[in-house]
C-alpha cells in the first residue's frame, strides 16, 4: 500500500479550504483558526455544526497547521510542535424564562457564566491532535473536565483510494462524530440549564453521549472521502466520584460503540448512516436496583444529513432516530420499575444561515415508550402521572453573529407533551406548555 506524504496531504487540504471560502460565515474554538491561519468560517458554517473541510479536519487529528514550528530530529519525528500554543476560552452568558415558574422558585434565571471553558485543541505532532476542555459552570460552582477528544490520524490507500484511518481516545460515544445528526454535536447545540427537561432519554440520545460518565477509545477509517467506520469500547469513568469507583450506578465492564456511514461528495453533500451502543449497568443508573444484578441497554440508530447550498446562504437539514431495547432485570428485582421496557427518540431538524450572520432553525423532538408506572412515577415537575416516558415538542431558534467569534442566540421550547402527558402530567397541576422556555444567551471565544 502507498503512504501519502504530509506535504501532499496539506496540498489536498489547502485546496480544499480554497473552495470553501465562499462558505457561511461562523466561528469554531480560536486556536483552531491561528493554528492554521484559516477562518473560523472554513471549518464551521454555525459552530459546532461542520462543514466538509471541517469534518476532515478533525479527522486527520486537528493536525492542519500553517504557523511556524519547532522541530527537532529527522522529518521532525523526533519534535514537531507549533511555536504557538493552541489555547483558547470561551465565555455563555445565559438567561432562561419558562411560561410558569418551577414551585417556590423565580422564574427567569440569570447564569453570569452559564459556563466559562479553556480549551487546548489544535495538534500534539505530526500525526497527533486534541479537543480538550475545562468548564466552569454556575450550578456545580467549579471546574471540571467537559468534552474531550485525543486523536492519532495517518493516510494510505486502500483499492485504489485514499483512506484516513485513525485512534480516538474520548470521553462520550457520539463525541467522536464528524456529523451533526448525532446527540453530542446535534441540533439545538446548546439550551437552558435550569428549565424542566422530560425524564426519559436513550443512552445515545444524552444519557451517555456526553462527558462525565464513561471514557474509552475507538479505531476509525474513512475511505475514499466516502465509507467511515469506527468502533469504540468504553467503561464506567464517573466524574466527581471517589476512587476505586462505586460498582452501583456504573457500567459494568465494557460497552461498545459503532458507527458505519455513507457520503456522497455532490453539490449537496448527503451522509447516511448507522449507529448502536450496548451497555450493562450494576443495579442500573438510579443505583438502587437488586445487588449483585445489571439493568441492560442496546441502542440501535439511523441518521442523515443533507447539505443544500443556496448562493451565499445554506440549508442544513438532519434526523436520527434511535430504538432501545431495555432488559432491567436489577431494576425489576427491586421493585422500581418492569422487567423490559422499549424507548424510540425521533430528532428532526433543519438550520437556514443567511448570508455570513444569522441562521434561522427549526427542531422537531419526540420520545415515546412502554408505560412503566415504578420508573416513572408522580412527583411534581419532573414525575408522570400515568407513567408515560412519551413527550414531545419543537425548538425555533435564531443566532445572530456580529462577529465569527460572537454570538447572540435567541430560542423557544415549546412542549406538546411532557412525561406522559398535555395536561397535569406529574400529577400536581403542572401542563406541559408550563414548561415552555425562552433561553436568551451570549457566546463569546477568543
């Protein structure tokens, strides 16, 4: 097989920078841009939604560089590193208002931070690059490790074409994606911290995807600009948990991830894809079923993602729906909830950017599953008064970007229904439209 030179893969990439440069303007994390010398608007048409030279960016290991390095040894095998260390910071501020405030609570809820991350993302060497990030947050009042994606990337060519293949090592499966139809770079991107959200979630549609419960690492490729595969295996890695961890509440051993897609490199680039998870959790994730069981989790998804470019504007459109299979034989054995249960997820939505400083979008949500009258029991906002997981409802949003690295974001939850029901749905007085949320928010990264 023949090895691609990095001077011919940095060629390949400039030129397609260039043909990008007419894209919507956005912004992305700033040490990204001074790395390689290029606009935040190259890789992002609204951050973190990517564009295609962004997506194979990060999957060459956010190794693109255009600044001067240090380097040390033979083709810089020895040292190769930017004389300008790839840092940044990122500041939300936030303001939430529901249609009916939470019992004995103000309703309008201002987070001066809502977070306030530092970042290191840019490249470690040649072949090696990083995501990483540190938030603070107002309720936790400190700290603490947020998203993170370590990555080795090489080139070689497989039947004839060129193929990346690569070596995460995360925090979340979905993290690791390069589309935006999946949970942890999905639309709405961002929403209120302190506003009621429905109970019920798959593992890949929030429960795991995100940091702060598991960690692991996974072997991709992407061959010919079109077939992606990768495969990850995670364990339990809790944060804020002491030391040797807790075995309740934790998965136990390990639980893989995949993700098999398709993309077809046209005028309007279209990816279609498949995705799963399977994980076993000691007395399931409250922690209180029968000792010495697992509560078990299969997920099973379908996505897509459909790119269409209108002159200076784009339309993003992307779904998923994911279907999970619950065997809670833990769970079951402590009388909290049935012995199986079945939860579906449908996200669809779709993001119009005008010209280079606004995007208008729209989001459509649904859950729906078996009844579980244990699991999902009456208690005021966040409870089910007839033990329904099923809610939905839509996410209208509006982002205004004065600059690449500003933004000022306006969006409105609306609920049909909330935990199993329109109206006195936790079995206290409380409809669904109660919940209904205006979340205001300034983004500014330097």
């Amino acid at each position: 097989m023949k090895t691609i030179t990095v001077r011919a893969l940095l060629t390949r990439v400039i030129l397609v920078a260039a043909a990008l440069l007419l894209a919507p303007q956005a912004w992305a994390v700033p040490s990204f841009a001074r790395q390689t010398g290029l606009p935040c608007n190259i890789c992002h048409s609204v951050a973190p939604e990517l564009t295609s030279f962004g997506r194979l960016f990060k999957l060459n290991g956010y190794t693109l560089t255009g600044i001067k390095q240090i380097q040390s040894g033979e083709s810089g095998k020895s040292l190769s590193i930017d004389e300008l260390p790839p840092l940044s910071a990122m500041v939300q501020i936030a303001d939430s208002f529901t249609s009916k405030a939470q019992p004995d609570t103000q309703n309008g809820n201002v987070q001066f931070p809502a977070q306030l991350s530092l970042f290191y993302a840019g490249a470690i060497s040649q072949n090696m690059g990083a995501f990483a990030q540190l938030t603070y947050s107002q309720p936790d009042d400190h700290f603490g490790m947020d998203l993170a994606d370590i990555r080795y990337a090489n080139h070689t060519e497989l039947w004839g074409s060129d193929t990346i293949y690569g070596i995460t090592i995360n925090n979340g499966p979905t993290i690791e994606d390069v589309w935006n139809s999946t949970s942890a770079w999905g639309f709405p991107w961002f929403g209120s911290e302190v506003a009621p959200g429905p109970s019920a979630s798959t593992l890949l549609g929030g429960v795991l995807s995100g940091p702060g419960t598991v960690a692991g690492a996974g072997a991709y490729t992407f061959w010919d600009n079109r077939v992606y595969a990768l495969v990850s295996l995670y364990r339990a890695s809790p944060t804020g948990a002491d030391q040797p961890i807790s075995k309740a509440g934790a998965v136990d051993g390990v639980a893989p991830y995949w993700r098999l897609a398709y993309q077809w490199n046209t005028d309007n680039p279209l990816e279609v894809g498949l995705y799963g998870m399977h994980a076993a959790v000691a007395q399931g994730f409250s922690g209180g079923g029968n000792a010495g069981q697992n509560d078990s989790y299969t997920d099973y998804g379908v996505d897509a993602q459909y790119e269409i470019p209108m002159g200076d504007n784009l339309l993003s459109l992307y779904g998923t729906y994911i279907h999970e299979r619950q065997s809670l034989d833990s769970s079951a054995a402590a009388g909290l909830s049935n012995p199986t249960d079945n939860l579906n997820t449908v996200n669809l939505n779709g993001r119009y950017h005008l010209d280079s400083s606004q995007s208008f979008g729209l989001g459509y949500f649904s859950t729906t599953g078996t009844t579980d009258t244990l699991m999902y029991a009456p208690d005021p906002v966040d409870g089910s008064v007839n033990g329904s997981p099923d809610s939905d409802g839509w996410v209208l949003q509006y982002v205004y970007l004065p600059r690449q690295n500003v933004q000022l974001t306006a969006q409105y939850t609306l609920y049909n229904k909330f935990n199993g029901s329109s109206s006195n749905y936790d079995g206290s007085g409380r409809n669904a439209s109660d919940n209904n949320t205006l979340f205001l928010m300034l983004w500014v990264l330097w």
